[in-house]
C-alpha cells in the first residue's frame, strides 16, 4: 500500500532552515559571519513581531482600563450636574470617589444577583456603597469584609431602585422581573411611560445618588385587570459579563463591622493594586 506524502509549508520552512544550517555549517569564517547576519534578523523576526504585538496588547489593556474608570466618574458627574441643572440645591462636598474593583465570584444559580469584588472596608467601602460600571448602575454593597465585598446587583429578588423618568420627571420603583428585565411597582394608570424613555435613579432612600442610569422602558401598557401600569425595563448593564466594577467610596467608613468569611470566597492574589488611601 503506497503512502501518500503531504508536504506543508511548516515542512519546507524546517527544510530550508535544516540545510541552511549546514551551508553554514561548512562555510570558512568570513562568509559564516558574513551570512549569518541576516539569517539571524530574518529567523529573529517573528519574534520581535510577537515583542511588540505583547506591548501593544499591554498598552491597550491599561488604556482600556483608564477609559472605564474615567466613563464611570463622568457618568457620576454627569448625574451631578444634571441635578444641579434642574434648580436641586448642591449636595454637601463629602469628597466621593471611585475604587475599580474586579469582580472574583458570583452567584452560580443567574450569575447576576450576587457579585463577590475585590475590594473591602480598607480600601474605603461599607456596606450601602453604591457600585456602578460605565454604563450604569449594578447594585450596591450589603456586606463588607476586610479586602473583598459582598455585591447585591438590581436584579437580585429583593433589590428596589427608586428611579425617575428622565423625560416626564415621573417617579416609580423599580425591581427585577422575568428574565433579565425590570420591572415598576406603583406607576399609576395613565402615568407617562412610553417605549424608549430613559430611567435614572431618583436619589430616594440614601443609596444610588440622583441621575444615575439604570436602564430604558422597552414596553409600557395599561391593563384593565391592574391597578398600576404595567412598565417593563432593560437595564444599561449587563450583570452576567461583567469583570469590573466601580464603587463609589466615602471619606467615612465604618470599621468594626467587617465580615471575615467575604476574605475566604475568592483568592487574594488576583487583586490590582491598591487603591491611594480616601480622601
């Protein structure tokens, strides 16, 4: 039975370099240097290519990075001065900022309602810290332990949202529905919702500060059978694939409550660098 050889181009390369090597191999001193030169820069140069294809990746990841952290502070500032440009009086200067925190574990049940971040109470959060990414809003922290917290995201079952109509001004409260939506308690009959209307957060309740995104109206109806109208929401930010997040951090932050267990969920060694000290 006859073996059909097959020749690929990573074949003929090995070839070539095999009795590249041997020309060189037997050649007299002079012309041996003369020729392995460039010999050299060419078998050299897919990795110099990869060199600097790595360093472009690196660049791009710290860009990417800076970017995020930079759109989650204006999407924060943004919602301040909307507040302010509607004539509300000027919140107290209580230094806010933002610790970048990636996410290290969830729930396994939705991958959506818990989320564990690398980040605890000496990095500045507390429990009731509100935690956003660039697009929105994500939840909030419900428990805090020395270097890693407990995230409940918004569409947890027992998370409520006050929330506004950035167009009408009418506010609702709004808390998980089917699949990954929302959905709004006590918006009356005849309430002005329409399909397309961007929800923010109302600043109610000493949580979300006002003006935050949460999400936009993608159904909204009044149903004889029901009390209020029935208002359906897509959130900005899809929980399931988020590897970041940010929480917003205060100058004060409660000590003597931590919750040790948080430290044992996720390992400690794949937390970025610590954030400066608070303000």
């Amino acid at each position: 039975m006859q073996h059909k050889t097959i020749r690929t181009w990573q074949d003929w390369l090995a070839w070539v370099l095999v009795a590249a090597g041997l020309v060189l191999l037997f050649l007299p001193p002079q012309p041996k240097r003369a020729a392995a030169v460039p010999l050299q820069t060419v078998l050299l140069a897919p990795m110099r290519v990869v060199r600097a294809l790595r360093a472009d990746v690196r660049w791009l990841d710290e860009e990417n990075r800076r970017l995020s952290a930079l759109a989650a502070e204006l999407a924060v500032d943004n919602a301040r001065l909307r507040t302010l440009a509607r004539g509300a009086a000027e919140p107290p200067d209580v230094g806010v900022d933002l610790v970048r925190a990636p996410v290290i574990a969830r729930d396994l049940a939705t991958l959506e309602r818990h989320l564990v971040i690398s980040r605890g109470t000496r990095h500045g959060l507390a429990a009731g810290s509100p935690v956003v990414a660039p697009e929105g809003v994500v939840g909030k922290v419900v428990q805090a332990g020395a270097h890693q917290s407990l995230v409940q995201t918004i569409l947890d079952p027992d998370s409520r949202v006050a929330v506004l109509n950035r167009r009408s001004r009418v506010p609702a409260l709004a808390r998980p529905g089917t699949r990954h939506y929302l959905e709004l308690q006590f918006a009356p009959k005849g309430s002005d919702f329409r399909t397309g209307d961007t929800l923010v957060t109302a600043g109610l309740g000493g949580v979300f500060p006002h003006g935050l995104l949460v999400g936009i109206v993608v159904a909204a109806a009044d149903r004889t059978a029901e009390m209020f109208k029935s208002v359906r929401v897509r959130p900005f930010v899809t929980i399931s694939t988020l590897e970041q997040v940010f929480a917003l951090r205060f100058p004060q932050t409660r000590t003597g409550d931590e919750d040790d267990w948080l430290d044992n969920i996720g390992p400690a060694g794949i937390e970025i660098p610590d954030e400066p000290p608070p303000r």
